[in-house]
C-alpha cells in the first residue's frame, strides 16, 4: 500500500473530503431516494438534468472559492478544508471549457435521442413522466 507522500498538493485535502463524502452511507441513501423519486414523478429527463446540474456544481465547486463555501455549506458532515487552495488560471478556464462541453453534449445527447432515435415522440419532457401519464387521463 502506498502512502501519500507529505508534500503533497493542498488539493488533496478537498479530494479525500469529497470521496468520504461520496461514499457514506447519508449521502448515497439520500441521493437514490432523491434519483428515485424523481425519475418516478417527473420521468428521465429530469434525472439527466439533476445528473448533469450535479456534475456541473461539482466541477465549478472543486475549482472556484464561492461555490465551494456552498459545498461545504451543503454537506457540512464531510472534514472540508476551510478555503479551497487556489489553482492557476490555466486550470480554471480548463475547467470551465470542460463544463461548456458537458453542456453542450447533453444538449446534443438531447436532440439526437428526439430527432434520430426516438422521432415519434411529441414531448421529450413528459417522456415516462408519472404526471404526464396521469393527467393525460
């Protein structure tokens, strides 16, 4: 087994916080129940948006100070590091570039399943949705 040597980077003090956080118990009972309860009330598409949203905050939090405070703010169980250690421009604006791209391919992702996939579909949004199905009738 290795050890983490002792010079390594202040970020991986976030990184350890953030893989405890992702594997308790709270937080993965909390999140089925929320995946499943809306995945049965308001269908898929939903899902993806709270997947990717997820991802997105995830990925602005572990590089920008302000949506960090929130994460910490959000999961105050997890032994959060007080201040995120700064990272260079470079890193940053790789970052954002990264989140333009997750957007844009779900959006791609979006319109390819409605215009090749599945054409026939008149309303993407209440696709296996409960609601729909119930007030349709």
């Amino acid at each position: 087994m290795s050890k983490i040597p002792s010079n390594s980077p202040p970020s991986r003090e976030v990184y350890n916080a953030y893989q405890r956080m992702l594997g308790s118990n709270r937080f993965i009972f909390t999140q089925a129940g929320i995946v499943f309860g809306i995945a049965i009330v308001l269908g898929v598409l939903p899902v993806m948006i709270y997947f990717y949203g997820s991802l997105i905050f995830l990925s602005l939090a572990l590089t920008f100070e302000k949506p960090y405070q929130l994460l910490r703010r959000l999961f105050p169980d997890g032994n959060w590091p007080p201040h995120l250690v700064g990272d260079s421009i470079r890193r940053k604006v790789a970052s954002v570039v990264a989140i333009m791209i997750l957007i844009g391919g779900f959006v791609g992702g979006l319109w390819f399943i409605h215009r090749i996939i599945d054409p026939s579909s008149t309303n993407l949004w209440c696709d296996g949705s409960l609601i729909c199905i119930l007030l349709r009738r």
